[in-house]
C-alpha cells in the first residue's frame, strides 16, 4: 500500500500546472525533475509507483489531501487536466453527471435521440430514467435535456 509519505518523497506536484514531476530516481523513468506517467490510450496520465499502476489525478488528489478518493471528476471533461481547481472528489453517479457527448451520438446534441421521424429526449438522475418527451427537431429535444440537466443535476449542471 502506497503512503502519502511515501508518494511526496518520491514526487512533486505543482496543483496550478498539474503537473507530477519525480525528486528521486525510480526505475528507467524516473528521473529526478522529469515529468512522470505516460498518456495512456484511454486518454488518462498514467504513473507506475511503488510497482503499482496509478492515474496521475488520483495520485494529485492523495498527495494534495492525504486520502484515496472513491473517484476523481475532471471538471472541464479533459482527462490531462491534472490541475488542482479542475478536480473534485466524485461518486460514480456523480462522476457520470460530466460526461460529453457519446462518440455514437449522430444528432449533434446531447440528449436527442432519433425516434422514427421525430427526436426523443431523456435524462437519468440516480437509478431514474426520466422521460422528457419527443420534439421536432434535435434542438428542441437538447433543450429539453439541459433544462432537466440544470433541475436535476446539482453536480454538474452544465452541458459540456
């Protein structure tokens, strides 16, 4: 088990760059003042410590306040963000109120979705679904979903 002692002798981190740099030797990468981890492909830095894998904004997070976090948001949704003020302690349900629009997403929008001839909006808050209707178009429908995103999220109310 990795300890903040042990974690803050191995490395800094600037909370304003976000940035994980080593202050001693560890393995071939670890060199004193480099940047540590390495992109991984699910877009994430990701840092070998102690022979255990770690995200670099989890890494952040314990080094700054001491505590393994259940999850870590990044704010503004860009996963290399590691700056202090772009984290926040997270829950998997809150965590999930952040994410962008999906990659199979073909209307443009978030929360419109093709039924038949017209366009379906919907929102899950908790365990909930919520229905909020069918529109005419795709921007009626996304307005629909940021209306209820605003009422229902308190997380993360905003669209990204």
């Amino acid at each position: 088990m990795v300890t903040v002692e042990r974690v803050r002798d191995l490395l800094d981190y600037n909370p304003f760059t976000g940035d994980l740099t080593w202050r001693v030797r560890s393995g071939s990468r670890g060199v004193p003042g480099k940047k540590a981890g390495s992109l991984t492909k699910n877009g994430y830095v990701e840092l070998m410590l102690c022979g255990e894998r770690h995200y670099a904004h989890r890494i952040s997070w314990f080094y700054t306040y001491g505590v393994w976090p259940d999850q870590i948001d990044h704010k503004n949704g860009i996963r290399t963000d590691n700056r202090l003020a772009n984290l926040r302690a997270a829950n998997a349900g809150d965590n999930a109120q952040n994410l962008g629009k999906r990659a199979k997403n073909t209307s443009g929008h978030t929360g419109a979705f093709r039924h038949r001839e017209r366009w379906r909006s919907q929102i899950k808050c908790g365990n909930t679904q919520h229905f909020l209707g069918v529109f005419d178009s795709p921007e009626e429908a996304h307005a629909a979903y940021v209306a209820a995103k605003k009422r229902l999220h308190n997380f993360q109310p905003n669209v990204r």
